[in-house]
C-alpha cells in the first residue's frame, strides 16, 4: 500500500483529496502525487448504499417469529433523537425526517469530518 492510499480515505470528498496531496511526505514526486487525483474521478460514479437507521433493537428469534401484521417493535432511539446516515455501513452524518413533496427524506444536522471517518473504519 502506498503512502497516499494509507493517508487518503477512499470516502473522502475531492478537496479533501486536494488536502492531503498538499501535506505530502518531503521527497515525493509531483508526478506520484497526481496519481490520486486521477483515481478519484475513477470511484466518483460508483454506485453506495446510502442508508438512513432510525433505530435497532435486538430480539430474540422466538419474538421475530411471533411479529404479525399491526405489531409494534420498540427501538432504542426516542422520538426526535438525531438519525444516523450511513454509507456502505459506515456512519457519515445525522439528520432530522423531513416530508417533501409526500416522500420522506432527511435534512442532514451533521457531517461527520473526514479525519474522524478514517479514525472509525480503522477502528472496525
């Protein structure tokens, strides 16, 4: 693994990237450091899975197999409590639910900064 891919997080946002290469290592080339730049425009239009969880809650399989049409599963999370935003799992903001045009949605509260989404995927 090279010196850019352990500084730079694939997740992170093209001026992020701009960021870093700013802070590269004395001794490294202009022409290795625009290598990253090229990379990004690579992943820009891979698809995620951007997810929002409202809340968990661990059931025995006994209380699963009893859910029915009308039942009601308590979650940890109160009501108006901040919802997490996740991308491919990993968390990436909170928001607050909100209603446009007859769809739910979600206006985001907090952006989780870039240095702390590397310190949570390296801690998975």
């Amino acid at each position: 693994m090279s010196i850019e891919e352990q500084t730079i997080s694939p997740s992170a946002s093209g001026a992020d990237w701009a960021e870093a290469l700013e802070a590269r290592p004395e001794g490294m080339s202009s022409a290795a450091s625009s290598a990253p730049l090229n990379d990004i425009q690579r992943v820009l239009d891979i698809p995620v899975q951007l997810s929002v969880e409202l809340g968990r809650k661990k059931v025995p399989i006994k209380q699963v197999l009893q859910l029915a049409q009308g039942s009601i599963v308590e979650l940890d999370a109160m009501a108006g409590d901040p919802m997490d935003v996740l991308v491919n799992g990993y968390l990436v903001a909170q928001g607050e639910v909100v209603v446009v045009n007859n769809k739910f949605g979600i206006r985001l509260t907090d952006v989780v900064t870039p240095a702390e989404r590397l310190r949570r995927v390296h801690r998975a």
